[in-house]
C-alpha cells in the first residue's frame, strides 16, 4: 500500500479524526501532490501555508512518494 503520514500541528489538529498526537496514514495515488491530499481530508491550503516534507520545506504543489512524512503547520504570530 502506498500511504504517506501527515503530522498536523497547533490549531491544524483539530482536523485529526483522533486524539491528534499519532500521525495520520493516508493511502495516495500516483502523482499525488499535498494541495489534493490536504483537499481529500478537509484541510483548507490556506490554513496549512506552512509545510516540511521529509524534513525539507514544500510547497503545496510538491508531488508525493510512498513513505514521505508531511508536517503541516497554521501561520504563527508571536513577538
């Protein structure tokens, strides 16, 4: 099965269908990016603007491959 894991944090988590601390395993097809992945489990692109594939930073069009690890992250404000 070819499923990546995704990592959703701060206000992202509550679109986690469980507790949010355990990644998400989601199934994808061949040339999959993460706009349609983000799509196909609900999350807005606007609200996940930050993202790391692999520990390396994406960008929403980035194509997928079996095994990568997705951390999405909301904009943070601070000072």
């Amino acid at each position: 099965m070819d499923e990546v894991q995704i990592r959703l944090y701060a206000s992202l988590r509550t679109y986690h269908p469980g507790d949010g601390a355990k990644p998400l395993k989601v199934e994808i097809v061949p040339g999959e990016t993460i706009r349609s992945l983000c799509q196909r489990i609900e999350i807005p692109p606007a609200e996940a603007p930050v993202i790391f594939v692999n520990n390396r930073r994406g960008n929403p069009d980035d194509r997928l491959s079996p095994g990568d690890r997705v951390d999405l992250f909301p904009l943070v404000a601070g000072g």
